[in-house]
C-alpha cells in the first residue's frame, strides 16, 4: 500500500510492528524482505513520490573544512531517495576492507565479507546486476577490478507497484520523522510532521532509521539531544567518523598494450592495490579508473615525453604507427582513514521549517591519503612500466605537492559512517547486526553503518547489509 | 675560542665541509641498471626510456 499523506494512512487501520524511516535502496530493501516474512511494516517517508524544491530545502547545510558539495545537491529527499539520481555504479566492498589495517586507527568491522556473501545473489537481482567477476592481479602490486555499471535501479519507481499491492507494506509518504523518543532502553515513538505542521507521534514495535548516510547522524543526534540521551545512550561516536570518496584526476597514462586488461563499453577500466602492497607501503585502498580519451589526447603527452625521456617517445611513435591504444585519463577515488574529527554536528544556528537543527558537516582530507594517492599512481605506473604495457604522468599539482583542485569531481556523494558498527561502545553506534548499543528495538540501515569506507561505491555493500538486516530482523520478531 | 675549533683549523673545517657533497655523490653512485623506475617530470618511466 501507498499513502500519499499520512491523513490518508490514518484514516485505515494498519497496525506496524515495524517503522522504516526513508525510502531509499536501504529502507525499501528491509521493507520488501520483512513484508515477504509476513511482518507488518510502516514506511515513512519525508518526501513525496517527485522531486520538490520545498522538501529538498530541508537537507541544506554547512560544510566547514575542505570543499564539497552542497548538502542539498548531494542527495534527494523523495520516494528512492538518493537512487533517484546515482549513476548505478556497483561493486561490493573487498574481503579486506572488513579487516583491520595495522598502520590506519580505527580500522576492521566486527562482521568479515563472508557474512554478506550470501546475499549478494539477493543483491545482484535487486539492482539487476549480471555475475561478479574475481578481480584479475596485473602485478603484484596492482589487481583489475570489476565496476559494473548497472542499470541505476530508480527503487521508487520500480518497486512502487509491489509496495502498492502488499498488504504487509504500508509506505507513507510525505511524512517526516522528525524525533525519535526514548528511554533509554527502547525507541518508544516517532514524532511526525506532515502538511506543514505537527502530526503527533507513531508507535511500533521495532524502529529502523534508513534516511541516509547524512541523515541518520542528524535524526539521532537531534532525537538523543531532545531526550537526554535515550535514544543513542552511548553517543560518543554518534555523527563521527564521517567518510567519503574523495575523487581528484591524479594524472594521465599512454597505453600501449592492453592484453591485461580491457576497457568496458564507455572505455574505462578500473584498478586497486593488492592487499600487500597497501600493506607494504601503508597506505589505504583506492580505485584508478583509467578513462581511454579519444586519439588527438595522445599528441600532447607524447610531445611532453619526448622533452623528458626521447627513447621512451620513440617506442611510443613505434607502437603508434602498430598498434597503440590510445592515451588515458586516471582519476583516482580512494578510502579516507576513518578519523573521529571528521563529524556531522547540529547547526546552533539554522533550523529547517521543522524546527529541526540543520547539518553542520566536518570533514577535511588527511596526509596519510594524500599519500594514498600518490603512492597509488606510482605503484600504477610502476607495474605498466615493468609489464611494458604504457606509461604514467603524475599531475603537476599533485608531484609537486600543491593544493588539491577545487574544480573537480571532488568526491563521490558517498556518505559514509557517522553511526558506524563495532564492538566498541566509545567508537561505534551499531553492533554487528545494525542494533543501536544498549537499545533494544532501535536499528540503523546505510551506509551511515560502515566503519570504513572502502575504494568502491556504496550502494551494493548498502543493499547486502540491508538484506542481512531484513533477514535477522525476521528471525527476532518471528522468534 | 672553543675547544673545537682550537684543535682543527678553520681551512681543515672548511675543506671538510666542501668535501661532503663529493662524498655523498660517491656513496650514492648512479643506478645503471636500465630498468630502475625513475621518475623525471611527473614521468614513471624505466632508466633506459632517458638514454
Ligand atoms: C549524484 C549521485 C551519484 C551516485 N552514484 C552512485 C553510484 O554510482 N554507485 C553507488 O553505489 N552509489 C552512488 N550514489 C550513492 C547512492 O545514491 C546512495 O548510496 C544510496 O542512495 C543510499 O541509500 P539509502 O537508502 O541509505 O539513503 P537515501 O537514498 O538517501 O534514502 C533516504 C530516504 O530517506 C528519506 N528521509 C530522509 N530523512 C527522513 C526523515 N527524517 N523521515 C522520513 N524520511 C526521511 C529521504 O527522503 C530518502 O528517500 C550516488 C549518489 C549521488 C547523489
């Protein structure tokens, strides 16, 4: 079922035993698998089934730190949530990332790649995705990696007629969860807004928060400031350890053989460090994706490298007139060192028309990634000279150790962390299963969970943990 | 004057110090192997890509 107002909701009788908050990949994922168990759920989402400016005004905020996107621009606040408008890029997180790296704090997840394995078939029908390949080693240094560009799955649009016929699934849309109440021990309601004002409390049994990798900080941190902590009682970590994708163009390649690898269909392809030479070099993972330009791009590398290295232009002239490929873009997305520092906190200024503080994001870029990136092209490039498969350019800004550009990707709008998992309680927010630490009937779906971010997009590691969640959360309440 | 510079002349000091940079080239002697990575305006490339 789908309620255009909560007035509507409210006028039949459908009692919850569970409220989802937001409609995105996260929440529409637990909602489908709690709705195939039988279980009554609730669905309450801010927006509407289109996009408005009205309700995309309520996710402004401040960034204070190095440059990004505008809060409201970085996500969307109607039914699909943010898969509204991602580019449907997918892979999941690598077996590693869950592990702890010695030489990065506040690394390692208390759950191992084996535990979303099994879903992933789930996942891979989800998001209408063909098989997952093994990444290929180029060198030891350097593995192929697989990036499916999927179809972007709008969740809105192609689980709208499923959720209107279920009769477990109830979505109400346009209604905005501003608070959770709490003693402490349990969620005990949500307070609603709805057509401009007030629209009481909901009650249920079980309370999950899916309204985004931004989101999910500010609702518990405005919820736990309103109750004095009886919502998040171990708050510590509540907001922090904030991540993204940080993107930059980090330099370009000539490419002269590509029996190692190919492009895919838009001429990319992608490569991360092997574990050991994160390891060796102690730096975090990161993804190149080497973009093919088209043939003219060639002209002007090949001139600046005959000034610099003349053998090396005339094996390239050689291979030009046989068989080069082509010259190439490298952009570089890595995985930020998880730092406390990096935090989303409640404006003590600026209020939405809810009367709800808006997002005051802190984040800045560290050295150790700074590193990353350029450890990351040099081993790059090292492996393609050593196979004889091309040469890299570094960047001047970044050789040189200048400033990052400010006229670029910037970053993924991946949001990550901010209620991150764990064990332990002055670090994370969630344990392994999503449960908020000491609450018994509070759960957090998203990226918002991840105590580290990876190399790769979010959304399908997203996905997995949601199906995971559906799954365990059947168990519990059919128990 | 200090007893350092008591002992050691100031010309010994100074021919000390000139020396050094000559010393440090004759430690570091130049990597040959035609195959070291080396990297020359922003370029990761093999020794023998510069000959
Ligand atoms: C331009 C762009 C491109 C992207 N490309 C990719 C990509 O290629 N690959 C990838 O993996 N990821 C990508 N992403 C990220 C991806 O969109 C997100 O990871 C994903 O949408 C997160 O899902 P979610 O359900 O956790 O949150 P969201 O999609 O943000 O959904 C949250 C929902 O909650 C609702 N809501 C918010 N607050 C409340 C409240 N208080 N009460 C009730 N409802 C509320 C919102 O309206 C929204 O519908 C991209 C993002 C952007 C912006």
């Amino acid at each position: 079922m789908i309620f255009d107002s909560y007035e509507a909701f409210r006028a039949v009788n459908f009692t919850a035993k569970v409220c989802i908050l937001g409609s995105g990949p996260a929440g529409t994922t637990i909602a489908r698998k709690l709705g195939a168990a039988g279980i009554p759920v609730v669905v309450l989402e801010a927006g509407s089934r289109e996009f408005s400016d009205d309700s995309q005004d309520f996710y402004r905020g401040v960034t204070v730190g190095d440059p990004y996107f505008d809060l409201d621009i970085t996500r969307l606040r109607f039914m699909g949530g943010s898969s509204n408008h991602w580019a449907g890029w997918c892979r999941v997180l690598d077996s590693q990332d869950f592990e702890a790296k010695a030489w990065a704090p506040d690394t390692g997840w208390p759950l191992g790649c084996a535990d979303i394995e099994p879903y992933l078939p789930e996942v891979q029908d989800i998001l209408e995705l063909p098989d997952f390949r093994p990444d290929v080693p180029i060198s030891d240094d350097i593995r192929w990696v697989q990036l499916i560009k999927s179809p972007a799955v709008r969740f809105g649009e192609k689980f709208a007629d499923e959720l209107d016929r279920s009769r477990n699934v109830a979505v109400v849309l346009s209604t905005y969860a501003t608070e959770l109440t709490g003693d402490g021990k349990r969620v005990i309601a949500a307070k609603l807004w709805s057509n401009g004002q007030d629209a009481g409390f909901f009650t249920a049994d079980y309370f999950i928060v899916c309204t985004g990798g931004l989101e999910n900080s500010r609702l518990l941190l405005w919820s736990n400031q309103r109750s004095n902590g009886g919502v998040v009682p171990k708050a510590t970590a509540l907001g922090r350890y904030w991540m993204e994708h940080p993107t930059f163009e980090g330099g370009n390649a000539i490419l002269a053989d590509y029996s190692a690898f190919e492009v895919d269909a838009t001429n990319e392809a992608f490569f991360s460090p092997t574990p050991a030479a994160m390891e060796r070099l102690e730096i975090m993972n990161f993804g190149i994706r080497l973009i093919q330009t088209p043939y003219p791009g060639i002209k002007s590398l090949i001139a600046d490298l005959a000034c610099t290295a003349p053998e090396m232009a005339e094996w390239v002239s050689y291979q030009l007139s046989q068989n080069l490929r082509c010259a190439a873009q490298l952009y570089v997305a890595w995985e930020q060192a998880p730092l406390a520092s990096n935090q989303i906190r409640l404006s003590k200024t600026d209020v939405d028309p809810a009367g709800v503080p808006r997002i005051e994001l802190h984040w800045k870029k560290s050295e150790l990634e700074r590193r990353t990136l350029l450890e990351g092209l040099r081993l790059f490039g090292t492996t393609l000279v050593r196979k004889d498969l091309g040469r890299v350019r570094i960047a001047d800004w970044l050789a040189n150790g200048g400033d990052y550009p400010t006229n670029e990707e910037l970053a993924g709008h991946h949001h990550m962390g901010g209620t991150r998992m764990g064990t332990d309680v002055t670090k994370s927010v969630v344990d392994a299963n999503s449960k908020v630490h000491g609450m018994d009937n509070l759960y957090v779906g998203g990226s918002s969970v991840f105590c580290t971010s990876g190399e790769c997009n979010p959304t399908t590691t997203i996905v997995a943990l949601a199906c995971r969640l559906g799954d365990h959360l059947s168990k519990v309440i059919g128990a | 004057m200090s007893f350092f510079t008591k002992k050691i002349s100031r010309r010994t000091i100074m021919q000390a110090l000139i020396a050094l940079p000559a010393l440090s080239l004759f430690r570091k002697l130049p990597d040959t192997d035609p195959d070291a990575i080396v990297e020359v305006n922003g370029w990761i490339l093999k020794r023998s890509d510069l000959t």
